[in-house]
C-alpha cells in the first residue's frame, strides 16, 4: 500500500493511493483546492477488484476553521463490492455515509455545536443521529459542556450529558459529570495528568457509576526511546488489565537514533558535541541532547514552520552560538536535520613575557596560523584568546617583530584557563 502527495499549485494539492494484495486491488485519485473566503474542498474517486467483484467510491466534502464560525460537510458512496483494506465485508458496509457539522463561538459567552450523521446501509435500518452542544468558560480554570443526541431514524435512542472540568495545574485537570440514555443515568468522575511533550509520566483515573459501573486507570511512561503503558480496568464481568510498549528507529544523517513513536514529521537536532542541552520545540521542552550532541524532536507540523530553539544558560561558558532559535519546515512523514551553529571557544588567559622577563607590551597583537582574528594584548602581557584546540602553534606581533608561541591546553583546564607564563623569544621591548 502506498500513497503520493503533491502540491501542484498552492492551492491544490493531488493525491493518488495503491493497495495491492494477491486477491484484492484498490487504485485512487483525489485532492483538495484551497477555496479562498471559503474553505477545503476535497474529492476522491476510488476502484476495487476482488472475490466480490468489482467495485467503485466516490466522495467529496468541504471544510472551514475559522472564527467565529466554522463548519464541514463530507459525503461518500460506496458501490456493492467496493472494499479496501480494513474495510467490513461489503454486506456490513454502508451504501452512503454523511456528516456534518457546524460550530460557532460567542467569545465569552461560550460556543455552540451542532452534528449531523446519516447512513445508508444495505442490510440492517439506516442510522440517522443529530447531536448539539454548548460549552461556555465559568471561571479561569473551569468549564461546562452540555451535549444532546438523538437518532432521528433506526434504534430510538436519546442521550443528555452535563461536564464541569477544572484545571488543576497546566498538565493536570478533573472532570465530573453525567450521562442520561434510556432512562439510566450514569455519573462519571475523572482526573487526568497528562505526560509532557518530552520525556516525563502521566495517568488517568476515571470511576462511573449507573446501570453498568465500571472503573479504569491508567499509567504512561514517556522517555527518548519509547512510551511504556499500564491499564487497567473494573467491571462487571470482573478486572482486565493491558500493558503496552512504543518506540521507533530514525535513519537520518549518518545517525541511527532510537525514539518515540514516529508517525509525523520529526527532526534531528544537533547542538555541538555538547550533551544534556534541553531542545524546545515551540517554547516547550521536548527532547535533552545525549552524549554526542543529538536529540529527536517530534512530531513537527509538515507543512508549517516549527520553531526549534535552544537556550544559551544551557551550554557551558565557552560556548560560541552563531544562532539559539531555528525554524524548519518539514514534509509530511518525513524527517530532517537541524544543526545548530554551535562550538566550544576554547578560550585561555595567555600570560606572555619577553626574554628579559618584562610583560610583552600593550598594544601587541596575538594571532593563529590560518586565522584572521587577531587578539589585543592587555596590560601585564595578558591577552585573551578563543578558538583554542588542544594545540595550538600561536604567533605575537609587536613593531613588525614576531614570534612563534607553543599553547597546550589542559584537558580539566575548566572554563576559564589561564595559560603562562609564556616567552616569546626574538622581540625587542
């Protein structure tokens, strides 16, 4: 199976997809127009071949987000024996399938949705369902939803529901509320933590009562290689409980990088050689260099720019940083590298004497083979100088004299080395 995506103008974008089994074949075509003061316009037209024949789809829909109002309308037929992977044996498949919805917001007096579903099926009744709701802010930290469903055609069926949510924290809220369907009146309380977009725990702890009570929690570890999961669950029938494991493996830029989940666009990110820099995606962390300078960031907006930054009390005091914020603009599924000009001053204090043991005079200059930077020298022969390795073959200049420098830098030298005395052999005072 596999699908093409590709912006012919910048309003249009075409798609086409293929799936290919030994028995059953399903070829597509569609896109989407970017309709100025209107909205998407989407269509897509779709061919099957299998044991059940051969079969055809067709759909077309049109959205807009915006405010204060919004709203989309989608449509789609389906053939007898049109099928495509994970689709229902085609007795179980609708003939046709709409859905709209509409939504509106009032600013600080809330917002209102409204929802309608309608299902053409071949063999049971169709379905045919409006739902509407209302959602208003009460407080900073609290809100209330108010929803109602009803089945217009097929199994009667009719549905109110109230929910106040509270923010606890900027990851932490609770929730209580009630559901009332078939003359059963369900209550529901929640409180969810939600794991940060890096590395860091979550949970969920939710308790219903009613005709069918039933209690759930849940735990999710999320790391730099993988988001680990722990379920459980009380019913009736008794306790159920689910353990679940999640990861991906990035090839990119010579680099094989273990990760989270990847089903979006990402980058690798790289700051130097320096490790434990936290990377910001957006303002928020989301990924710590390791030991060679390298962190995953995602998912990315493909498409957009998303912003990747730094911060400079992260890196060490010789840190040289040509930039702290990078913009990146993936494609979508796709992965990118992000270099961040980064590298280590390697500066040292140079104490530097004549051979008579008198300080080399102010105003004298100190150089490196290869460089044009040059480096004042201060009383007392000091001068300070960067882009130091190692070793380091100097030369200092002083009323076109010169003289040739050795510098070795010490490998626990710290920060801020100081380095002399140093004669420089063959300069006059």
């Amino acid at each position: 199976a596999g699908t093409h995506r590709l912006g012919l103008t910048d309003q249009l974008t075409g798609e086409a997809r293929a799936e290919l089994l030994k028995d059953q074949q399903t070829l597509g075509v569609g896109g989407s127009f970017l309709w100025p003061l209107v909205g998407i316009l989407s269509g897509a037209v779709a061919v099957s071949r299998s044991p059940q024949g051969d079969g055809a789809m067709a759909s077309v829909g049109l959205e807009r987000q915006s405010r204060p109002i919004g709203f989309g309308f989608q449509t789609q037929v389906n053939t007898p024996a049109f099928t495509q992977l994970g689709a229902l044996p085609p007795r179980y498949q609708p003939r046709q399938l709409t859905v709209a919805r509409a939504n509106y917001a009032a600013g600080g007096a809330g917002s209102v949705f409204a929802s309608y579903v309608h299902q053409a099926n071949r063999a049971q009744p169709d379905v045919e369902i409006a739902t509407v709701g209302y959602t208003v802010s009460i407080t900073q930290d609290a809100f209330l939803s108010v929803s109602a469903m009803r089945s217009i055609k097929g199994e009667p069926v009719r549905s109110v529901g109230i929910t106040l949510t509270y923010s606890l924290g900027p990851r932490t809220s609770a929730s209580a509320g009630s559901i009332s369907q078939r003359g059963d009146t369900a209550p529901t309380v929640t409180v969810q933590h939600s794991p940060p977009l890096g590395a860091g725990m979550g949970y969920r702890l939710s308790s219903t009562g009613g005709r069918h009570p039933h209690s759930e929690a849940g735990l999710a570890l999320q790391m730099d290689y993988g988001t680990y999961t722990l379920e459980g669950a009380q019913t009736e029938r008794g306790s159920a409980f689910r353990v679940g494991a999640s990861g991906g493996v990035a090839v990119l830029g010579g680099q094989l990088r273990l990760a989270r989940r990847l089903d979006e666009s990402f980058a690798l990110v790289k700051v130097g050689d320096y490790p434990g820099v936290p990377v910001y995606r957006d303002n928020q962390p989301v990924a710590t260099t390791d030991a060679d300078g390298f962190a995953l960031v995602g998912p990315l907006r493909p498409y957009q720019k998303n912003n990747i930054s730094i911060r400079q009390d992260a890196l060490p005091l010789d840190a040289q940083v040509g930039t702290l914020n990078l913009g990146v603009t993936p494609v979508r599924r796709s992965g990118t590298v992000v270099e961040f000009p980064v590298k280590a001053a390697r500066g040292a204090l140079l104490k530097i004497f004549l051979e008579d043991g008198r300080p080399l005079p102010a105003g004298a200059l100190v150089g490196m083979d290869g460089r044009e930077e040059e480096f004042p020298v201060a009383l007392r022969g000091e001068a300070y100088v960067t882009g130091l390795d190692a070793s380091n073959a100097l030369w200092a200049s002083w009323k076109g004299q010169r003289c040739r420098l050795d510098v070795a830098i010490p490998k626990d030298a710290g920060p801020l080395p100081v380095i002399g005395p140093l004669v420089c052999r063959g300069v006059a005072p």
